[in-house]
C-alpha cells in the first residue's frame, strides 16, 4: 500500500508540474524510486526538480522497506503458513456428515486414530499450543481456538456435522461446549468425557446424548477382562473388524422401503442377510432378537452381526 501511494504521488506530481502524459509520468516514477538512474524522459523545470528530488527521498526509502518485508516474509515462511492455512479453510468446508472432536489430548489423540482407521472424517478443535504443534505436525484437519464458542464451532462446520465429542479435560468447559453446541444444532449427536461421576447429570442437562466417564469404563473394562477375558476378546474382534465376520448398526431413515415392513417382510431374515441381534427404538425401547413380526420404524436402530457381504446386503434391503 505504501508503494502504491509512493507510484501514486509520483505519477500526480508530473502530470501536474511537467505537465507529463500517464506513460512517461508512470516510467519518470518506477525509475527513480527503483534507483535504475536512467536520464530523465523530458528535462525538468526547477519545480520539477525539486519535485524528483522529494520522491528520491520517499520512494527509495519505500522500496527498501518494502523489500525488506518481503525478504522477511520469504525467510520465516509466511507464505508457506498462509498456504497451508487456506488449504485447511478449504479442506474444512468440504467437510460432510463428520465429526466435531473437542480436545486433543490423550482421549482426543485416541479417538482419531480410531477415526483414522475406519476412514470416518472428522475436525480437531483445540487451543492449547502443544496440541496444535502436534495437530500441525501430524496434519491432522483442525481449527484452533475456542470449542465453547460458537464461531469456533461454526468454522468447524458443525451445521454440517454428524455429530460432536467434547473430550476436554475440564468438565466446566465440556458443559459450556455442549450447551453451545445443542443451541446451534439441536439434533446433533452429542457425546461428552465426564472426569467426575457427579458431573455425568450435568452433562446430560446441558444435552448431551451419551457421557463416558474413563474411569469407570477403564474400572469395567478391567473387571470384564478379569472375569470373562474371552467374551471380551471376542467382542473386540468383532468390533475392530479383524476376523471374518463384524458387528455393525444400521438406521432405519425416513423414506426408506422397510419402513412400516416387519423384519421378514423387509427381507432380513433371509439367509443372505445379517443376523439381527436387537432393534432400539427411538425411544430407547430395546428388543433382543426380534421375531418375523416386529414392525420396523423410522429412527429404529439395528444391531447386525455377519461378513460384509451380509451387512450389506441387510443394509440394501433397508434401502
């Protein structure tokens, strides 16, 4: 800008005092401030002169600095950030159906690798500077600042989002999340970290769907493993899809064929179908291998257990 106004101010003083055209006045002014030290396009009057001799003083001085910048500029790599940070903004606005992740710490940095793994898109939120140097060097997609405020959450796309975990390690912060979260996406699927017991209701207050407390899912897990280790080895085989055959859900959505059809009619039953372990109700209501004649609804959740021809092929004939 500076350099524009310097071009500028050069330009004016010689079609005013030379009374020279555009051109040779534009070609007067580039010369002299970039010291280039040609002879002058027309001999000067005295004013002309006086003229030249101000615009030595500014422009040349203006060049310099402006070089200067841009060395500056060049050697710490700016470009290169504003480059990558464009490239991030992009990437983020093409997000669809992800998933908002709310703190990058030891339970966030698990959740997305498990992401990773299973191809699921999702958006890092943090502000702490050792989470966004590591969230930098793992180019992992993110948005630094805020996740309670609702710009924050806005540039993470969350009108656009499947759902949100809020994995902070402050569960004051992990109501203020949820509560900004509910209020710019009422039927957003919200999942919260609880570090205290008694703060689970909270969170269910503010509108949380499901709160995790890691101390007492790791207690389970562990007591789980020391009275049925089997059992457990088994349902993590089926989950992290590692043997043949896998567990997965599938939602019964509006406008789809089996709505109103009852699981035979809908053709699950049917040996080239998965097995149905359980429906769920929208309204939480849980039927454990449902029969023949269990009339299927919109928001109903289906739990199926067989390979990936089979899960497919159910989720077909929901379709």
């Amino acid at each position: 800008m500076l350099l524009l106004l310097v071009i500028t101010y050069g330009i004016s003083g010689y079609t005013v005092i030379e009374r020279w055209n555009l051109l040779d006045a534009f070609y007067m002014t580039i010369i002299t401030i970039s010291t280039v030290g040609y002879m002058e396009i027309h001999p000067l009057s005295n004013a002309g002169e006086i003229f030249t001799s101000t615009l030595i003083v500014v422009g040349v001085g203006t060049m310099l600095y402006g070089f200067g910048v841009f060395a500056e500029t060049l050697t710490d790599n700016s470009f290169v950030t504003y480059r990558r940070e464009r490239q991030l903004e992009r990437s983020l606005n093409q997000l669809r159906d992800h998933f908002i992740i709310c703190g990058y710490g030891r339970i966030g940095t698990q959740i997305v690798a498990e992401f990773e793994e299973h191809h699921i898109p999702y958006a890092v939120i943090d502000q702490t500077d050792e989470a966004l140097v590591r969230l930098r060097n793992e180019d992992r997609l993110h948005v630094e600042g805020d996740a309670s405020s609702e710009e924050i959450l806005k540039l993470a796309g969350i009108e656009r989002a499947r759902g949100l975990i809020s994995a902070v390690d402050s569960d004051e912060r992990a109501v203020y999340i949820i509560l900004a979260a509910r209020a710019l996406k009422p039927n957003l699927y919200l999942i919260s970290r609880a570090g205290r017991p008694e703060s689970i209701r909270r969170l269910e207050l503010a509108g949380a769907n499901r709160v995790i407390s890691p101390y007492q899912m790791a207690g389970h897990r562990m007591a789980e493993l020391a009275v049925r280790p089997a059992l457990v080895d088994v349902l993590d085989t089926l989950h992290h899809g590692m043997a043949e055959i896998a567990v997965e859900e599938m939602l019964v959505k509006q406008g789809m064929a089996a709505v109103g059809k009852t699981v035979d009619e809908a053709g699950l039953l049917s040996p080239n179908a998965a097995k149905l372990l359980a429906i769920r109700r929208r309204d939480g209501t849980l039927h454990v291998n449902p029969g023949p004649g269990l009339r299927l609804e919109e928001g109903d959740l289906l739990i199926a257990l067989g390979s990936e021809d089979q899960l497919f092929a159910s989720a077909a004939m929901l379709k």
